[in-house]
C-alpha cells in the first residue's frame, strides 16, 4: 500500500489537481508479485564487450524479450548497460548515449542497470576514472528517471563473470518488483555463487530461518515475506509481544520463540529451538532494534546504553553462538537491518547511528568467517519506511522526510523484506559483506 | 564573505526577526586569519588510550590551553575525542557521554573532533562495529552543532600513531579555520609523514604550484591562497581568458601559462614552463572543468565528450607527463578538484558527475604511483560554493540548495581553496588517494 498521498495524485481528480499545481506525483512502485513477469516489457542489453554477449544470451533462456538495439517508441521493460570492459573513460560516451536514446521509452517501473567492475581494483589509473566515473553516472541518471523506474548496478569482483550464478542473480533481483525501493545504488558480487536456483515461488523452500523482532513492524513482513517464499519460521520477540508474536506464527505458520536477545545465551537459545523444533537453522534475521532518541547534549547512559546493547552487542553475541555451532554450516545466511541513519548520521540519533554503523562494520568484518562454509553476512539500510513508528512522526516532518529521496515516497516494510529475501537465498551466494540501501535514492543518506 | 542571507541573519533587526520567525540562521563562520589563533578556547581532550595521553602532551607544545576534563560552564574551543583503542561498541559510551556534558560549553566555531581507527582493517567484528559505530556518531553530532561548530574524523591506519607527524597535521588543519566547511567528515591518514612543519604563515613557501582554470572563479581562488600561503605560482587558463588570467598571475606575483589543457602534450608545457621560469614543479592543482547540463534523455555526444575530455581525460594524460618527469619527484603534490556531484549523483549531470566520479577513481587509484617519491594525490569534494555560476541558478532553487547542508549555508571558494592548500602542504604527507568533502556536511552528498 502506498502512502494516502500517493494514492491520492495516482487517481482521477487527485491527478489532474496535483499535476496543475506542480506537486510531486509520486508513481506507484511496481511491487513483485508471485507469478507475476519479471520486468514489464521487454529488456535491451548495450555494451559491445563479449559478457554482454553472454548476457544477453543467458537472459533469452529466462523468456525474456531481450534485444540488443532498442526499436523506437518500443515500451521497454529494461536497459542493462554492460560495462565491464571499460578502459577509459572516453569508452564511456558511446554506451551510454545509445541507453539515453531509449530513456524515453521506458515503461512505468521500468529499470536501467548498469554491470562493471569495481574502481578500487582497477590496474590503472584510467580504468578506474572509467569504472568509478559509472557510479556517478549511475546515480545521476537514477535521479532522472520518472513513474517508479529505477536505476542500480551491479559491481563484479575481477574474477567473477557476468553470466555467474551469483550475477545473474543479482541481476534477476534488480529486474525484479522485489527491488521496487530500492534506487542509486551499487550491489558488489564478490564471489561467483554455487547455481543459481531457477525462478520458482519458493525460492527459500527447504530453509529454517529465524527472525528477531518479529511481533510486528518490518520483522512482521520480514516473516510474512520469507514465509511466501518457501521458508520455515522461527519468530522471535521479547515476552511482553507475546501475543502478537503468537498471531504472526500462527499467521507464518512458523513458531514463536520468546527471548530477550540480549541475553548472554540468546544465540544458543536460538539454535535449539531451530534445531529441535524444525531439525536445523539457515538464515536467521537481525531485525530487532530500538530507538531512544535525544540530542547528545541531551543524552543519558540508559538511552545510549540500551540502544548499543539492543541493536548491536546482542548481533555481535548471537553471531558468536551462530559461527561456533556445527549446526549453522551449510551455506548459513546472516543478514542484518541497519539503517541510511547509520551512514549519514541523524540529528538526534547519535546512539542509534553509532549501533547501525556497528552493524554495518559488524557485517563488512564477519564477511570472511561466513564464507568458509560457503555462507554469507549481509545487511540492508531501510531509508524512511512507512511504518507505525513513522506514522507518529509530526506530519511536515513526515511529510519532507518521505519525499526527500527520487521516488517521492517512503518504502513499504515489504520492500525492506523483499530484500532480505533476495539476501537470505542461494541466488544471492556470491553477495557477502554488503550493505544495499533500500532508501529510493534517501537524499540524506546519497 | 557569507551570502546576503547569512549576513542579514546576523545582525541587528534580521537577526531577531529570523529568530522570531523561525528562520534558518546560518553562523558566520570561523575561517583562517594568518596569526591568528588555531582554535576560540581551550581545548578538551578525552579518552583513556595511552594516544590520548601521548597526544594531549603534543598539543600543549603548540601553546593551547589543553584539558583532560571540562570544567563547566568554560567555552570551549574544541573537543578531541580520541577513540583508537576501542574494542567492542560498548567501549563508546563513557568517552562519548563524556563529550556530551561539554557540548553546550562549545564557543561559536569550535570543532568536534574524533580520532579513530579504520573499521575494514579491524581485528574483529566487534572491534570493526566500534569503529564504525563512530563513523554513525560523527555524523549525527554534527547534525546537531550550532553557531558554525563542526564535527570531523581522523582515522588513523593501523601502523599510523596519532602524535605522528601526519595525524597531528591533520588535526591542525580540523581545529583551524581552514576547515570552516567541511564537516560530518572522516580523512584518512595512512601514512607517518616526514616532519610536521611548524605552525607557519606561510607552509607553501619554497614550492612552485601549478593551478589549472585559475582565471577566475574557485581556481583564482586557489592560486590566491597558495600564494598567501607562500608558494609560487604558475596559473594556467585558455587563451581566451587572457586578460583574466594575466590579472591573477600579477596579483599572485606568479607567472601565466596560456593553454589548453585538452592538449597531448599539456603536461609536458606545464613542467617546462615551471621548470624553465621557477627551477622546478613540486604541485599541481587540477581545478579546471566545465559542466554542460542536460538531462541524459537529452544528451548529444558534443556535451557529454566536452565534460569528460576536459574534466578528467586531460587530467589522465597531465598525471602521465608528471609521473614520467624527472622534475616531478622531491614529495611531489597532486590535489584535484572533484564534486558531490560525483559522489551522490545529481539531475541533470550525468556527464559531469561521470567525470568527477572519474576524479576521484583517477585519485584513489594513483596513490600507490605518487607515493614512491614521497608524493601524494588527494581531491576535494566542493557542495554548494557561492561562485558566479552558482550565482545564476534560479533563487528558489539556489535558496534550496545552499541551506541543504548542516551549516545552512553555501561554502565560499576559499574554503576549497584552503583544503587544497592543506593537501599540497608538507602536512598532509600522510594522505594519500583520499577524497575529502569541502561542503558542509551537505545533504545530497551525505
């Protein structure tokens, strides 16, 4: 559901009022939808280096419409900008002119992806202005683009091909509805992946995962969202939303696990119930966090104290737990929720954004334990979501805050969800030590 | 010189009725005077590492007023909150609420100033969460500086002690007015240095810098400011701003270079003429660069090839000539002039923000080339600077933009100018392949 304002400037009167006024119109975002096609019309691959052959050519096996010259006033679903053989950055024109001539043509919610490499392992100083001089391309043009289209990339490490399971399936999420929110931003494949599972309804069918914070908010459709696709739930939240708790397992199907996760043995706690109760753990969630908002000069231990402990120490006790079991080794997922606020910093939220960059910095440095076990830790960065706690935000405030990013709105819980969902499956297993933004290009958080 | 708003809000009747309307009031801001004092108080310096002790002592040899704890209701000139030795997120708390029973006591234009580690070489995830929960901590507490305070980061590289001769310059440079508008930002020293100069009027004096499009605008700016600050200057423009340039070379007392930058043979002409009329070549600034706007839908080969040869192919071809000269070899200094554009994207300047982002690809990946002869290569990020081409964006739009940043205010072209003096001083050998953002802890560039 978008906001009432959305809503409104997308129907009948709304429309033509807003558009006479000049007001933002929001579009509403193309959302993923089980069953439904992956992008909305067909998908013009560019770039002349022998991956985008490739590419192309793997993308005809998914029935995609692929075509590798746009035709005119053609409605396109897609342009992926296959760059990964950029020299310098005078290679960067033609490519990139042949994507603009087609800007026009793309269809609502449509997408523009870019794939190269990344700059800081350039071999020389002109291949990196090229790769680097991508990213604010990139995001320059994702600013530009109107009626929910949005425009990412795709960063592969040098030794991963375009055509790797894990490209492709970065690819396929970027196409996708379930990256409706997500816009300007760089997702890097750092490992070629193991297979990537075909495009089913289910893709985590067979996995036990475990969500904290579950009793409502985000981590309510975390589990509603890891539910559709095919996972087996453990909902987790403190004993005091235990009733709620209770009306999201049943709702998931799943069980309910009450547990303050700062308890010294919350990790293992976690891990018996998965184990005993569903016979193993895979993925398990970070999502539990709280504010308690203050300026710093206004700041009391309690507030800074409980927010570190909530949001970050309990993660680092619990991924203890997780590493040390013989029970969270065949290809485990760990994926965190951190949050544009711990990038960009917020006024009044020192305590918050120092716990969300520990989470990032958590999850960048637990990268390589996970990876033995062919795991993966990952986390994303929510921009303003529309959620209850936003709902109490004063209504200006809210009011700039949703509209500060290119889409002209605050995301759904589901777009948070949908990401973790890409995150949490075997088609993200080359993705490892990342933060995706899912922020509509946040202004406050580039 | 702060804009015609800032001024107003400043004094007399503006300044009461902008309180009483709830205006923003941008500060005055606190900018470098030779001679006169580095910071308006004492200076607090808190932590309990053996660096913060070791520091502490460092920083009374440069005859400030140094405290180990607050004494209430004393303005303060700083706060130094050294933090290197953190091991896991709960380590911040008691250093940081320590801080924070000072914040009210800041004098106007007081700096906040954090000394840490970087959290990608950390030992740990728990250390690199306390590293990088630091990063989150910054960059709110300069949301919520007033009255032209500011709040910036050292990191230290592992090996990099914080009293070394490059740590210290750096801190120099955060505590002065040098720094006026860079806030909400981390720099990054990875190297020891050779030896701090003394506190100077002049540091550049002895070096011979070449300044590209110094006609007019930011880069006469820069040639303004390095001659202030001692060195001798080559400016360097087009033929067709002869008259302007020629204007700059006599006030800087320096020597003017007509020339095309976009030349093969640029560099070539610059080291010779250096060489010929001042015995040798020790910096370089690349200021020069256009921006042709158009939304990318609407781009033609001419504006984009334009932006991309001017403002980061000739700077390639130039660095290609420096590295290959012999005259280019004694602690040689390259700074270049980015953008947040390149950084965060910007509508309507694909090509432009192509070309920064290419900068700063360029910067990061010729470090290790520039640091064999105890060089250097850095850029600078400008935001919102008050130029005579940000005089002619529209006033709603430039009103807008201005205030979008913590200090609710543009930047001034001397304020870029100072970074880049400080990248080009024997201060800053440490710093290598770094970009720092001179833009007031701008929004769009988070």
């Amino acid at each position: 559901m978008a906001d009432k304002y959305t809503q409104l400037v997308n129907q009948g009167v709304g429309k033509s009022v807003a558009r006479k006024l000049g007001l933002p119109q929001p579009a509403i975002l193309r959302r993923y939808r089980p069953g439904s096609p992956l992008v909305p019309g067909p998908v013009v691959v560019l770039g002349d280096s022998p991956a985008s052959d490739k590419l192309a050519a793997e993308l005809l096996s998914w029935e995609l419409d692929i075509r590798r010259h746009a035709v005119p006033r053609e409605k396109l679903g897609a342009i992926i900008l296959v760059l990964d053989n950029v020299q310098r950055p005078e290679d960067l024109g033609r490519p990139v002119l042949a994507a603009a001539a087609s800007l026009r043509d793309l269809a609502p919610g449509a997408r523009v992806l870019t794939v190269s490499r990344p700059a800081a392992t350039a071999a020389s100083p002109a291949i990196a202005a090229a790769r680097q001089g991508i990213d604010g391309l990139l995001r320059s043009l994702a600013k530009e683009l109107r009626a929910g289209a949005t425009g990412n990339g795709i960063l592969l490490a040098d030794d991963v091909e375009a055509t790797s399971p894990s490209a492709l399936g970065a690819v396929r999420f970027f196409l996708s509805g379930r990256s409706a929110f997500v816009d300007g931003q760089f997702l890097t494949v750092s490992g070629q992946g193991g297979t990537l599972p075909p495009q089913a309804d289910t893709p985590l069918a067979g996995k036990v995962a475990v969500v904290t914070g579950a009793a409502r908010g985000i981590g309510a459709d975390i589990a509603r969202t890891l539910h559709r696709d095919g996972a087996t739930l453990v909902v987790v939240d403190l004993p005091s939303a235990g009733d709620h708790l209770a009306a999201v397992a049943n709702e998931v199907k799943g069980t309910a696990l009450q547990l303050d996760i700062t308890r010294d043995d919350a990790g293992q706690r976690m891990i018996d119930h998965a184990v005993q109760r569903h016979g193993r753990l895979d993925i398990v969630i970070h999502n539990a966090g709280i504010t308690r908002d203050k300026l710093l000069a206004n700041m009391d231990p309690a507030r800074w104290d409980s927010v570190i402990n909530i949001n970050i120490a309990s993660q680092l006790r619990i991924n203890e737990a997780l590493l040390a079991s013989k029970h969270f080794r065949s290809a485990p997922r760990i994926v965190s929720v951190a949050s544009t606020s711990g990038i960009a910093g917020n006024r009044g939220q020192t305590n918050y954004a120092a716990s969300k960059g520990g989470v990032m910095g958590m999850v960048r440095a637990t990268a390589s334990l996970m990876a033995g076990n062919g795991g993966s830790i990952n986390a994303v960065a929510p921009g303003f979501i529309e959620t209850e706690m936003t709902s109490r935000i004063p209504l200006a405030l809210r009011e700039t805050a949703r509209r500060l990013n290119s889409l002209k709105q605050g995301g759904q819980p589901v777009d948070v969800a949908e990401a973790i969902a890409f995150l949490a499956s075997d088609a993200a297993a080359g993705i490892n030590g990342e933060v995706l933004r899912v922020c509509g290009q946040n202004l406050v958080g580039a």
